[in-house]
C-alpha cells in the first residue's frame, strides 16, 4: 500500500487513519450486532437502540470526513488495509499459495537449498 503523503498533509494522514479504523470497528460491531439479530439474542428495542446508534455514528464519520477533507484519504487507506487483510486472510486459509509465494521469493533472491 503507497499513499503519497507530504509534510503539509501529515494531519489529514492521521485523521485519515484515525477514520479508517473508525469505520473498521464500526462494520466489525455491525457484523456482530447482525449475528446477535439473527440468533434472536436482541429484544425489539435493543435492535432499534442498535440501528439507531449505528446510523448517528455513521452520520457524524462522514460528517467530519466531509469537513475536514478527508473522504478520499479515508477510502485509499480502507482499500490498503482491506488488501492487507484479504492477502493475510488468504494466505492463512491457503498455506500452499504462502509456500508458493515463499518458494518464488527464494528462487528470486537465489538462495539454494
């Protein structure tokens, strides 16, 4: 992941991040507040408390995402860090393409066995 950052736009790179993990948790809890839903763990109001919390936190990230000039920042840091975490994800759930990637790595900087 390569963003282009300058020493003017450090802050913005820092709110960025601070958004993009933001936004990370809130669809980790959602995803879960979901599971609960559908095992029937909530009653009617916890699941519109829920909703409800969700949609305001929602509203106010994208509110100072707005204000402050950070959408794109945001989103280029949420793809990087998506792709980190499928090629992780991946590697875990496909150990032969780990060892293959591995194995090129090796060939690449001519290290014999």
């Amino acid at each position: 992941m390569s963003i282009k950052v300058d020493e003017k736009s450090w802050r913005k790179a820092i709110l960025g991040l601070v958004l993009a993990l933001a936004e990370i948790i809130r669809d980790a809890v959602e995803i879960q507040g979901m599971k609960r839903m559908e095992k029937g763990s909530l009653t009617d109001e916890e699941m519109e408390r829920f909703g409800s919390a969700l949609m305001e936190l929602n509203d106010a990230l994208e509110q100072i995402k707005k204000e402050q000039g950070v959408t794109e920042v945001v989103a280029q840091l949420r793809n990087g860090l998506d792709d980190i975490v499928d090629d992780s994800v991946n590697k875990i759930a496909n150990p032969e393409r780990w060892c293959e990637e591995f194995e090129k790595q090796v060939e690449k900087i001519g290290i014999q066995e």
